[in-house]
C-alpha cells in the first residue's frame, strides 16, 4: 500500500513540478514565497530566525538575573535600561520582575527555541531532503504550524509589555500560585497571555508533528527502508511522536487552570485562604496539575534533546569520515528513550506529597533510562575512534553535545534516587543538571545543525574561523557559568531565589555567583560573533558548493537552487543506508545513497 | 544621553560595514575557500580538543578543593547519615564515569584529529561492544536501584517511636508558623474558613484538642534524639519545607496534609562545635567581614524551596535544637491557643 500512496504522490507531484517550472517566475509572489510559503525549506528557516530572535530575548532576560544573583542591590544602567523605571527602578531588578525574568526565560528557551526552534528547523528542513520528498505530506498544515508558532512567539513577548508584567509563576506554573491573581502580580492577565500562548504553541506543535510523522512513513522514496534512513530522521519521527501523544496533556493541563483561573471551577484549588478571605473552591489539587504538567514535562526533555542527538549523529559520522557506530543500536535507543520517557515523570515529584511507593516506581523507571542514555554515548565515542576527524564548527560542537549530554547526564542518576533527591530537590544543583544536560546538550546539537545545514539553507557558507571563535567561547562558559553552579546546590541554595543575601549561611557563595555570572556574560557576547556570522552569511557568505562535507545523505544530491520540489527531475532511488564513510573497496572516504551497491558489496546497515 | 548612545552605536555600525567590504574587496569574496576545512585546521582544534580537557579537568578539581568545604556540614539527623553515605558512593561513582568518557571522548578528538593523508577505519558495529556497554550500566544501575530504594523506603515510612515529638508547619505568605500539640498530645482540627484574627491557623473552635496547642513563630524548638513527627499544611500556594541541615524536605500543599520525619542528633550547641562546622562559619564570617556585616553562628534553618511569590527568597525560620530539658523549659514558658485567642 505504501509503496502504491509513494507512486501516485510522486506522479502527482511530477506533474505539480512540471506545471511550475513553466510558471514558476510568474505566480510566485512576494508574499507566498517568503511569507505564508508552504515549503518545507522556507519554512524551516522562518522557524529558524524566529528561534534566534526569542533565543536573544531569553539570553539577555538571563543577564539580567544574572547579574542580580552576583549583585544583588548593586545599580546597573543596562537593567534599568532594558526594564525602564517600573521594573528596574534605579537600576535594581524588582523581585517580581526577577520571578517573570526566570519564568519567560525558561518558557521560551524550553518551547519557542528549543522545541520549535530545533525541530521546527531541521525537522522541516531534513525530513523531505533526508527521505527523498518533494516536500512534507501537507505543506499547508506546515504553513498554518509556523504561523500557530510565530503568533504564539508574538503573545508570549508580548505578554512582557502589559502593566502587571508577564506570568511570573516558574516555567512549570505551578497552581495555586498561577491561579490566584492575588498570589502574585505576574497571575493576572500575563498568566492569561502565557496560558493562551501556550495553547497556539501546542497547536503548532500538533500540526507540525503529524506532519513530520506522516512524511516519514508515507514520502520516503524507492529504497529508502526504515533501516536506511539517517539517524537524524529516526530522531524527528519519534520526537514527533512523543510530541503528538503528549502536548494534548499539556493542552488538558492547561485548559483545567484556564477554568480555575477564570470560570470558578476547582480543579487543581483547595482549602485557600488569600487576600484576606477563605476561598469557596474545595476538593481540588495542585498534584493532579503536577502529575498531568510532567506528563507532557518529562517527554518534552526528550522533544528537546532527541532532535540534537540526531543531528549531532550524523555530523559525527560525516566529520569522522567514519559510518556511525551501531546503527541499529541507536535506533534502539532512541526508540527506547522514547517509550520511557512517558513512564518517568514522576521524578520531577517525589517531594510533592504523591505516595513514596509511587516514588519508588518512578525510581526504577528513570534509571532505567540510563541505559540507551549510555549506550548512546560510548555509541558516539567509538565513532571517534579511529577516524580521521575534520573539524568544522559543526562537528566541534557535536563534540561539546557528547561531553555536555555526560557531564550532565552522570548526576541525573543521580537526581532519580528518590532519597538523594530529598538532599537536593529545587536546589542549584537541579538548575545546573538540566542546563548542562538539556540546555547545553539541545543548543548545541541547534548549533552544530545550524553550522553544518546551514550552505542547505542559505546556499552560502558561514565563515569557519568566527565559527571556531564562536564554539570555544560558548563551550567554555557553558561549563564556567553550569559547573560550578553544583557546588551552589551543594550548599543548600534553593533555586528562584531573588538573592541570596537573607541567608548568613550561604554568603560564602558570592565568589561562585560572580564566577558564574561573569562566564554568562562572556557566553552571551561571544553569541554576538554567531549572529554576525549568521546573518552577515546569509546574504554576503561564500557560495556554497553542492556537498560540501563531502555528504552521503540525500538533502546533498539537490541542486543548490531551493527549487521547489527539491529535485528538478526524477527523484533519486536509494541503494544504500547513509553511513558508508572510508568504506573498503571505495575510491573516494565516501558514498552516496543513490550509488549502487557493487556487486557482492552488503550494505552496512543490513550486516 | 540615550540619543547619543544610539548615535554612537548607529556609527559603529556603518563603520564595521565599511571594514567588512574592504575586507571583501582585498580578498576577492567569490574565489576564496575560506570554509574549506584543512590539516592546519583540524591539527589546530584536535589539541585544542585536549588542551579544553585537561584544563576542563583542572577546573574541575580546583572546585572541588576550594568549594566542597561550602557544602552543607555533616547531616543533624539520623536518617541524613544514610543519605550522605548514599550520596558519597553515587558521586565517586558518578565522578570516575565523569572523567573516563569524558577522557576517551576528547583523547579520540585529538589522537583522531583529520589528515588528508589518513583514511578512517570502516567500523560500523560490534555485538560484543555494544553488549558489553549495555550490560555494565545496567548491572551498576541495579545496585544504584536497590540501595537507593532501601533507605528512601526507610526514610519515607511512618514515625513508629512511642516518644515521637508532633508538630506542624504551617506555611503561608511569606512566613512559617510551627504548632505543638500541647499537653493532651493532639493537634487540633482546622479549617480554613476560620482563619481570623488571632486565629491565624484557623484552628477549629469546635475541638477542645485545639484550645491547648502551641504556636511558635520566627523560631521553634525541638528536643534532640527525639523522633519529630511533622505534620505540613499551606494557607494559600504550594511552599516546600526545607530544612537542609537535616537532610529533610517535603512540599506544603493547600488542601493536603504532608508528612516528613526525621530524628535530630546534635543540638544546636554541640553543632556549633564540630570542626566541620567551625570552619565552615569562618569562611562565612569572613566573607561578611568584607560587606561590613556582623559575624553569625551557626543555625540550623527551615527555607522555603518552592517558588510562592515576591518575598520567596526570605521565608526562613530558626530551628533550635534543645536538650530534652531546655526544650520542656521552653515549651513550659510558651502560651496555649486558646489564652492567645481570647485576648
């Protein structure tokens, strides 16, 4: 059946394509070009630039609290300046401003950059390429996905103008605290704001994903099995998948305090006594939001994470000039990481007052996670191994992803021990986990794509040397602002804290936080070099040549044109997995899916 | 002032946009290679490789000698012994799959650093790798599993001494309120439509076990080796009950009671003695001797670990930790609710 749907799609879109090229110059307008386009190339880069952008607003919010958190009550002009009078009086950060700054800080880099952003980019722009489609299943859902996202983006920032300031509950909007607006100024209408953008946000996500889902298995071209696809696409199609089943809980989640908040229903409240009177609302509980918030929370590290872990396979194996190592194996894992992560959310819970016998289940759960966690790893590390590795900043920092994803992998295990998580439980030493092992780990699988797809996307190269500026920079104060951070939870500091100066105990910390804010400053001008790089590439870079990593993947057998359609004939047949890097018997250290196998050569996936 | 600062930056702009066409023009912007990856290049960032990770390592061990002294002291409870010797075996086990990978991955990045001169070798799986690495974890994870399990199992269960002390911690915006049971050994019911006045906890009028409980605020205290029993209820939003010198923390949540207990084995006072703990607030009054601030001694602290709103970063109380005499002295000296609330 699959193979007949791929023939008369592809007849279809032969003829679609003929019929273009006669018109092509003339029907293409400004506006369905570069605005509401249903291509998979266009749209993927409207993700991109709309990733940058909210990613410099959450990078900037971040310097702010930084350096609230290294000086607290010092006088800063550029807070003032950013914030104005109202928030940033005199220079110094109002602590319900600090409380909006976290929580729009961690909203946007979780969903708008690193969920959106990522797949949104490459999902987009590497299914298609990567399958051997003209383009997604629906390029008009794929049209409405970015739109949902960019509107959403747009009342999100915008939800920072209004006069209460913006949802200022955590990224996790905890209730009551998200419920009640006389609980804090940021639950008033900026909660509203954050609840409504949130719900476009899974509406993009939703759409985005079927349609990732649906090209995978319907669009891949002749000879493209499952087993043949590179590991950047298995990543998408379960990332996709983890999205669809989870983001509806979110949505439930979301639209329960939507009815608390405004409709006097009482879902998630209970015996509150605020603002000087008893509330009417009973029976209620905040854990039923915890446990459906995490439902979606948990799998969302892996929406995250499974997109750079893809990416970063198949730089590593291009750069190595070697075939990945364990092919199937990492399929394995990530399908593995995949159906775990749905079994594991309550390890964000064991302090919450749910049942400790519940507890432990989730203990078990998690650490089993570890495995194709590790797996994955050495997976990467034995791809080194004897290779004859070309450093080009992508691959540079698909090197930092490994190190970040074990750096900050090892204490997960040790943050799913219930009883060690007693110890340190919203303490720094979570806030430096996740940063180092979601947050550094995504950004910089995001940047290795970037880097690496970037001649795909623009038809131009980034300059290499601002490249290498640009990754020894990140990576160093990645690890200089995140590292020392553990010693901070090691000392008891609970996180969201607006400063940390009412505690006699943790005043021996200043030196830590300066380090650390320092590091972060140096991190956020060294991504100054990126976006000069980035955009100055995008209309003054090199011209690309076709392959220029010398690629064995599809997306390379295109004409670098952006046509639409992708190729301006037939399209190509796939004889091989994507992996065939120095492969005995070849002339050259590598060969493309759409050589044929030899004969008697076996294909490397199928051995 | 602003005018200016844009003026200047708007300047800056069309200067660094002059530098980069003459930069353009001399090299002949459409004939170069400047992305092409060469062997001084991947010579260059494969030692760059190993140079980030023995200073990455270096780095990592002069936290460890200069920070680990900041960490909190030796647990005050029983069950905070188990946690840290829990804590120790997963952090040296932690800390050696830290270094190793993190060895192998930036020695291969260097030794494997790209040569047009060299070929890669084709190694494209191996079943006895792969189940080698999957096998080791898993087996490592197991004991992680069961041990971990064990003492949570232990920690979490119900108080069980016949001489436990039972309390309650009351969490409201911004502050805490600790309850004792008084006399008769119960806590009286509550509700929260009773909140008022003097009535803070909203007390219920309707149970006599109420009348002679005991309010304590800005500090409690509780009698060593004795098991506390605490009981933990919230006014308005959830907070979380973190007493980290005791290894103890459980979340408040409205509409819920939650529990946590834990045995305290050193009181303040002998606290205050430990080597450990000597040093520690050295180092601290140090550091407050530079901000002009009064040295302080060591206390033993309840925060609040779950973000409730503007003044969330100071929602502390004093825990002090008695001899079982000086805590009946103080209790003795302590008013019952239901003298509080008549006044």
């Amino acid at each position: 059946m699959g193979t007949k749907h791929t023939a008369t799609l592809e007849h279809e879109h032969a003829l679609h394509h003929e019929h273009a090229h006669d018109h092509d110059d003339h029907h293409e307008t400004f506006v369905s070009k570069y605005i509401f386009s249903h291509d998979h190339k266009m749209i993927s880069r409207q993700f991109l630039i709309t990733a940058v952008v909210m990613a410099v607003v959450a990078m900037t919010m971040s310097i702010i609290f930084r350096l609230q958190l290294a000086w607290p009550g010092e006088k800063f002009a550029f807070i003032n300046a950013v914030l104005g009078d109202k928030w940033g009086k005199d220079g110094i950060l109002d602590p319900n401003m600090y409380l909006a700054l976290v929580t729009i800080h961690g909203t946007i880099m979780v969903f708008m950059v690193l969920t959106a952003g990522l797949s949104g980019t490459f999902a987009n722009l590497l299914i298609p390429y990567q399958v051997g489609a003209r383009d997604m299943a629906s390029g008009f859902l794929n049209m409405l996905s970015y739109w949902f996202f960019f509107v959403s983006s747009c009342i999100m920032l915008g939800s920072c103008f209004i006069d209460d300031g913006p949802a200022s509950a955590g990224w996790t909007v905890y209730p009551p605290l998200s419920a009640l607006p006389e609980s804090i100024p940021g639950s008033k209408l900026g909660m509203t704001m954050w609840l409504v953008s949130m719900a476009i946000f899974i509406i993009s996500s939703l759409l985005a994903g079927l349609n990732y889902i649906i090209t995978v298995i319907n669009l891949r071209t002749k000879g493209m099995s499952m087993t043949r696809l590179p590991l950047t696409v298995w990543a998408f199609l379960v990332t996709a998948i983890l999205g669809v089943l989870s983001f509806p809980v979110l949505f439930s989640c979301a639209l329960l305090l939507i009815f608390d908040r405004s409709m006097g229903t009482s879902f998630y409240l209970s015996d509150i006594y605020i603002g000087g009177r008893p509330l009417d609302n009973a029976g209620g509980s905040p854990v039923l939001f915890e446990h459906l918030f995490w439902f979606l929370g948990h799998p969302e590290v892996y929406i995250v994470l499974l997109p750079a872990l893809g990416i970063t396979s198949e730089v590593i194996a291009t750069m190595a000039r070697k075939p990945i190592f364990g092919y199937r194996a990492m399929i394995g894992s990530i399908l593995a990481i995949g159906f775990l992560s749905f079994i594991v959310w309550g390890h964000h819970m064991f302090m919450t007052g749910m049942n400790p016998f519940l507890g432990s289940v989730f203990v078990f759960t998690t650490l089993l996670i570890a495995i194709p966690s590790a797996v994955k790893a050495f997976n990467y590390i034995t791809t080194l191994w004897k290779g004859n590795i070309q450093y080009s900043p992508a691959m540079m920092f698909s090197i930092g992803l490994v190190s970040s994803f074990i750096t900050g992998g090892v204490t997960g295990i040790i943050l799913a021990d219930s009883a060690l998580d007693i110890h340190v439980h919203d303490t720094y030493f979570v806030v430096a986990h996740f940063h180092i092992v979601m947050g550094l780990s995504a950004i910089f699988g995001m940047f290795a794509g970037v880097y690496h797809w970037f001649p795909k996307m623009f038809l131009r190269m980034m300059n290499k040397k601002l490249g290498y500026l640009h990754f020894w920079i990140t990576f160093i104060s990645a690890y200089g602002v995140f590292f020392p951070m553990h010693f901070i939870g090691l000392a008891g500091v609970p996180r969201r804290y607006y400063t940390n100066s009412e505690f006699p105990m943790f005043d021996n910390l200043v030196d830590i936080n300066e380090l650390d804010t320092i590091f972060a400053i140096i991190g956020a001008l060294g991504q100054v070099v990126f976006l000069f790089n980035f955009f100055y590439s995008i209309f003054r870079g090199e011209k690309a040549p076709q392959n220029p990593w010398n690629s064995n993947s599809l997306e390379w057998t295109t004409p670098m044109a952006n046509i639409h359609g992708n190729w301006p004939g037939k399209l190509p047949v796939v004889h091989r997995w994507a992996y065939d890097y120095s492969k005995p018997g070849h002339e050259q250290d590598f060969v493309p899916q759409t050589v044929p196998l030899a004969e008697g050569e076996h294909d490397g996936g199928e051995h | 002032m602003k005018l200016l600062v844009l003026l200047a930056i708007l300047l800056l702009i069309i200067a660094a946009h002059q530098l980069l066409r003459i930069i353009e023009l001399s090299r002949g912007l459409k004939k170069t290679k400047e992305w092409h990856i060469d062997n001084a290049d991947n010579d260059m960032h494969g030692k760059g490789m190993l140079i980030f990770m023995i200073c990455f390592f270096v780095f990592f061990f002069w936290q460890v000698n200069q920070y680990i002294d900041r960490s909190l002291p030796p647990s005050g409870a029983e069950h905070g012994y188990k946690i840290d010797a829990l804590w120790d075996a997963n952090m040296y086990l932690c800390i050696v799959i830290f270094l190793i990978c993190n060895f192998f991955l930036f020695g291969f990045a260097y030794k494997y650093r790209g040569n047009t001169a060299n070929k890669a070798t084709f190694f494209p799986h191996s079943n006895k790798l792969e189940m080698i690495w999957t096998i080791i974890p898993a087996i490592a994870l197991a004991f992680i599993i069961i041990f971990g399990l064990k003492y949570w199992n232990e920690i979490m269960d119900e108080a069980h001494d016949p001489n436990k002390v039972t309390i309650e911690l009351y969490a409201k915006q911004f502050a805490w309120t600790a309850r004792y049971t008084g006399k008769d050994g119960k806590l009286g019911n509550t509700d929260y439509r009773q909140i008022a006045g003097a009535n803070d906890l909203g007390i219920d009028s309707m149970d006599a076990s109420g009348n002679d409980d005991v309010l304590a605020h800005n500090e409690f205290h509780l009698p060593v080796n004795r098991e506390v029993e605490i009981f933990m209820r919230s006014r308005d939003v959830i907070h979380s009950a973190f007493m980290p010198h005791f290894r103890a923390q459980m979340n408040c949540v409205p509409g819920m009671i939650t529990t946590f207990k834990f045995k305290p084995i050193f009181t303040t006072a002998e606290m205050r003695k430990i080597p450990y703990v000597i040093n520690l607030m050295a180092g601290i009054n140090k550091q407050r001797a530079k901000f002009g601030k009064e040295p302080v001694e060591f206390d033993y602290l309840l925060l609040c670990n779950k973000i409730c709103g503007r003044n969330h970063y100071n929602m502390q109380m004093n825990i002090i930790i008695d001899t079982e005499k000086d805590y009946n002295q103080w209790l003795a000296k302590q008013k019952a609710f239901k003298t509080i609330a008549s006044k």
